[in-house]
C-alpha cells in the first residue's frame, strides 16, 4: 500500500488543481489508468495524467532522512 495526495483537475488547463489529500493506493497508478474516490459525500471517476514523485536519499549506512512521497495527478471525468 501507497499513500500519496491525490491532486484534482476540474477545470480548464489554466486552474489550479484541488487538492483532495492523502488517499492510501495498492500501488501508484499510472498515466491513463481509472481511479474512483470518495470526496466530500461523492464518489468522483478521474483518469491518471501523471504522478509525481518524491523520492529520497538513502545514505550509505541504509537510513533515510524522511520517508518517499507521491502526487497523483488526476482529470475529474464524472461522479455518482
């Protein structure tokens, strides 16, 4: 399982993306794959445009300073 935020595009390309917070994934989606998420009463259909991801330096002895992140950027197509 994969935590990452989950950023909404909703309107047109100039808007700036919602961001909807953390939501946990059996693993990152990729670009073009359907997701379907609960939001505020509502579950909302979006295609994957991209995932940005934050990785992080682990040093020689094996530790890491801070943990890997992820943001799964979203277009909003539909909800029930």
């Amino acid at each position: 399982m994969f935590i990452a935020r989950l950023l909404v595009e909703r309107g047109s390309i100039h808007d700036k993306s919602q961001n909807w917070g953390d939501y946990a994934f059996v693993s990152l989606p990729s670009p073009g794959d359907r997701i379907a998420a609960h939001y505020n009463d509502n579950m909302h259909h979006m295609t994957v445009i991209c995932v940005h991801h934050r990785p992080v330096r682990v040093s020689a002895d094996g530790s890491q300073a801070d943990e890997p992140a992820a943001e799964v950027v979203a277009k909003w197509t539909s909800s029930d």
